[in-house]
C-alpha cells in the first residue's frame, strides 16, 4: 500500500509500505512522516528524493537521527533499485527542473513519482537554459507504460487549471478531479499525454507556454 502524507504547504510526501518495512519519498518534513511510521508500525528502509530542494528533502536528516540504518537514495542517472520483486524502483534521470531531478517508477505497483518534474497538468519550473532538458525528460515518461499513476511532488492542481484557462484550452478532465481529497493524485500517463500541454512533442509549443507559465 501507498500511504499519502501532505506537509508543509502544498507538498505530498509518500511512504510505500512492504510488510513492516517501508520506503519514504520526498520527506520535506520530518514530524508527520514520523508520526505516520509509529501508527503503522513501519520501520524505513530507504528515503527516495526526487532532488534535493528543500520541501523535498529537510526531514532527511531528522528521520536518518531515529532510523540510522535508513540509506538516501538520489541517482541522477537512470539506474535500477531492487529490493524485492513488488518494490523494484526504476529511477529515470529526468533534469530541467534541477539537474539531479529524477523519477521513480515502480512497475509492479504502477506507479510513478514524479516530484517537481510532472505536475497534473502542468510540469515543474525550469531555467530557460534548461527547457530542452525538461522537454526531453518529459518526452521520456510518455514511454511508460500508459496505465501508470503519476504521483507527483506538489498538489497544484487548480494553479494547473487556472493556467489551461490563459491558453483557451479544455480542462474538464482536470475539473472533474478536484471532487477528490487529493486531486492531483488522480492521473495517470495517458491522462498526462492527453490533457497536459507540457506534454507535447512540439519543442516550439512547449518553449511558448513554459515562458508563458513563467
Ligand atoms: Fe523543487
């Protein structure tokens, strides 16, 4: 199971449960990721950070204080995790939003963590000099498998909406999500290739609307 923690202000933190073990991601706040390990009885293994921003990484060093034995993993390269078969990670390198961004996919579960790289709807910030990066990361998650759920980084889901007005284009699939709890966390890559317009294969497209978005 995939337990969502929210913290701070918009951020969502995730912790992978795997029999009494468990696996954290992006803890950007220590306490409420501690409180939800007692509760479940779950001992950490590894924190998964999708890049080292603050609100993605400042319970690192709390959590590693009570669970010394917990390794931080941060590959900004594509590599391979395996813990067990259910909890394979595949960490796909994908810069623009910093150049140590990364994601982890794990194709047992069907899931992906996308942290600032894809938001729904929208993608994370970049340095101009960085759109192509971001482009091409983004190019790179359309290869999953379509069915895979994005769990991403922040709930930015109305800014995301807000953003499809200025462009006149279609947002009745991203409107229909805000009916849940945590909306952003309803999407999968087909629905991110279908409606988000940073996932367009047109550089030029995605050049104009990222200077748009600002
Ligand atoms: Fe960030």
């Amino acid at each position: 199971m995939i337990h969502v923690v929210k913290i701070l202000e918009t951020n969502y933190s995730y912790i992978i449960e795997d029999g009494f073990k468990a696996m954290i991601v992006d803890p950007g706040d220590a306490d409420p990721l501690l409180n939800r390990l007692e509760i479940l009885r779950l001992i950490p293994e590894c924190i998964l950070l999708t890049h080292n921003h603050s609100d993605h990484s400042n319970g690192v060093d709390e959590i590693k204080r009570k669970f010394p034995k917990v390794k931080v993993i941060n590959n900004s390269r594509d590599s391979l995790l395996a813990f067990n078969s259910d909890n394979t990670v595949t960490i796909i390198h994908t810069p623009g939003h910093t150049q140590d961004s990364c994601c982890f996919y794990m194709p047992k579960r069907g899931v992906i963590f996308t942290g600032d790289t894809l938001f729904t709807g929208l993608c994370g910030k970049t340095d101009k000099k960085y759109y192509f990066e971001m482009f091409n990361s983004l190019q790179k998650l359309q290869e999953l498998p379509l069915y895979t759920k994005v769990l991403p980084g922040h709930e930015y889901l109305s800014n995301s909406i807000e953003f499809l007005k200025t462009l006149n284009r279609e947002s009745g699939f991203y409107n229909s999500l805000l009916k849940f709890d945590y909306p952003s966390l309803n999407t999968t890559i087909a629905d991110e290739i279908n409606n988000n317009p940073f996932m367009s294969s047109d550089i030029n497209y995605f050049t104009k609307i990222r200077d748009l978005k600002g």
